[in-house]
C-alpha cells in the first residue's frame, strides 16, 4: 500500500485532504498474476538519478505504476509536467490533490534535455489536471513537444492530456504541436463518473478524443479504461463501441489497484483470460491496438506499441 502523508514537502499533511476523513475500504489481496518484484536494479538507479538530475516528477512514481520497475529498468519514463498536485480529486488516483504552484517556464527544455539523455525513441508525455489556468495548460503540452523536437529529434512523442473540461481551443493548441500519439484515457465506465471520476464529464472526454480527429485525420488517438471498479462487462462494451465512434485508434485496459484505505475499493480483479476476451472483442470492434492485460497501462510499453500501431495502419491502407 501507498502512504496517505506526504513526508517529503514540509511538515506532515494529507496526501489527499479530500480524501482523509474518509472511512477506510476493504483492501482485496491481490492474486498472483498481479505481484510484481521491487524496483531494485542498476538500470532503475540510473534512470531515478537522471529524472531527479533535471528535477522532474513523473506518473510511474506519483501514481504508484506497478510497472516503474520493469520501465526504468529499461530507461523508459513518463514524465508528468505542470507540478506534482492536481486540482481534481478522483477516487481512484494517488497523484497529490491541492493548490498547485505556477508554471514552471524551464521546464520544457528540462524535459526536452531528459529526453535525449534517456535516449527515448518514444517518449510519453503526461500531466496533473490544471482546471486553475485558462487553456488548462495546453499551451504548457506544446511547448514541451516543441522543445522536445528541437532538442530530440529522432524521438516519436505521445502526450497524455487530462480532458481540458471548459477550456475552449485547448485540443487544438495541442494538435498544432503536433505530438505522434494523442491519448486521453476515459478511466471508467459513464455510471461510475460521479463516484470515481467526479470533476469529469465522459462525454466531454469522448468529444475530446473525436475533436483531435476531425484537427488531424492522421493523428493516432488512444485512451484507456481499468477494470475491477464495479462496472459490468455490458459497460465496458459500450465504452469501446463510444470510443470506435469517435474514432479512437488504440485501446489500452488494465486492472485497477487500490492505492489506500481511503480509495475506491477494488470490486474485482479480473483474471488474465478475461482480459484476452476484452481484446478479442476490441479488435473485432475496429481499433488498430488493443493492450488489455492485469498489469496493462497507457504508457507500458508505449514505444513498442507505437511501431504497432504504425504497423497495423499500413496493412489497413
């Protein structure tokens, strides 16, 4: 389990002050498909050494990812711009919540920079929600994929934006940067929005996703679901046929992890063949990618992936 304080800035104080006055929830013992092993490599320790180096944070540490180990073994990051805390307070998220700090104006060529230190083919790009600035920090995503083709070049970029909720022209400052891969991940299933995803409308995700599209026909799009919420598998259907209408090209599913006692319990954990059946069904849906396992998440294995993803555009065409 994940601390609810946060020790590290200042003084002690919840992690989650929305959140800790809660009642605890039951925590499900996870089956053994789901255990990993801790992060202990050399690869890992160069790779946290390089990300503090340029005083970054990322999703693979703020949000717990069961996969940093393997990841930044591997030297491969996902770096989480615009600070550390977010102004939304989803149920299911263990990225800090509160009063975030300006932007930082350095910090696109601080990630430009880790990015060619990393030797990234393929970097993955995301944020906390700012619903406190204007574009919800659009402008902030392009000039990090500016500064990232200037300093990078040969690496392909994939941002993960948070949904821009009433900022208008927010996805098209994004879209003229012109990152590789444009991901929104939707998270859950439209009955559970108000309990897990309160600050977000699902409609409003799905317009995003078709609004990037009908920008730039060519760009990939992509979002992703977890699992194990308490949606039924109908839901879940539903989602991939919304998704295939707005023309969403990869699909990502995963099995959702309880970060604390003060989360969204989990409902179910859904066993791997499960997960296989999922796939089957997307694909028969339309998507060119499906990556739909326990420990599935946006950004595992997002290089690889995007050569599929190119892949299976040209044997469509």
């Amino acid at each position: 389990m994940v601390v609810v304080l946060d020790t590290v800035n200042g003084p002690q104080r919840p992690r989650h002050p929305e959140k800790a006055n809660r009642p605890d929830q039951p925590v499900m013992r996870k089956p053994d498909w789901i255990r990993v092993k801790a992060p202990v490599s050399k690869g890992y320790g160069e790779t946290h050494g390089i990300v503090r180096a340029h005083g970054l944070h990322t999703v693979c540490e703020e949000a717990g990812c069961p996969n940093i180990g393997e990841c930044w073994e591997k030297k491969h990051a996902t770096m989480m711009i615009m600070g550390e805390t977010c102004t939304r307070a989803c149920a299911f998220c263990n990225v800090k919540t509160g009063i975030p700090a300006p932007l930082d104006p350095d910090e696109p060529a601080r990630a430009a920079e880790a990015t060619a230190t990393l030797g990234l083919a393929h970097v993955v790009v995301t944020s906390v929600d700012r619903d406190d600035l204007p574009d919800g920090g659009a402008a902030h995503f392009a000039a990090v994929i500016r500064a990232i083709r200037a300093r990078a070049p040969q690496s392909t970029i994939e941002v993960l934006t948070p949904d821009f909720l009433r900022k208008p022209g927010a996805a098209a400052t994004v879209v003229a940067a012109k990152p590789d891969v444009f991901n929104h991940n939707l998270e859950t299933v439209p009955s559970l929005y108000l309990t897990v995803r309160p600050g977000a409308r699902y409609f409003n995700s799905i317009r995003l996703l078709q609004q990037v599209k009908e920008i730039d026909p060519s760009m990939f799009t992509k979002s992703g679901i977890m699992v194990g919420l308490g949606e039924t598998r109908n839901e879940i259907l539903q989602v991939m046929d919304d998704l295939r209408a707005a023309d969403v090209d990869f699909l990502t599913i995963g099995q959702y992890l309880q970060p604390t006692r003060k989360h969204h319990p989990v409902a179910r954990f859904l066993p791997p063949d499960e997960f296989k059946s999922l796939e089957t069904i997307a694909y028969a849906k339309g998507f060119l990618m499906v990556s739909a396992s326990p420990l599935t998440r946006s950004s595992h294995h997002a290089g690889d992936d995007f050569r599929r993803l190119q892949a299976a555009r040209a044997e469509r065409r």
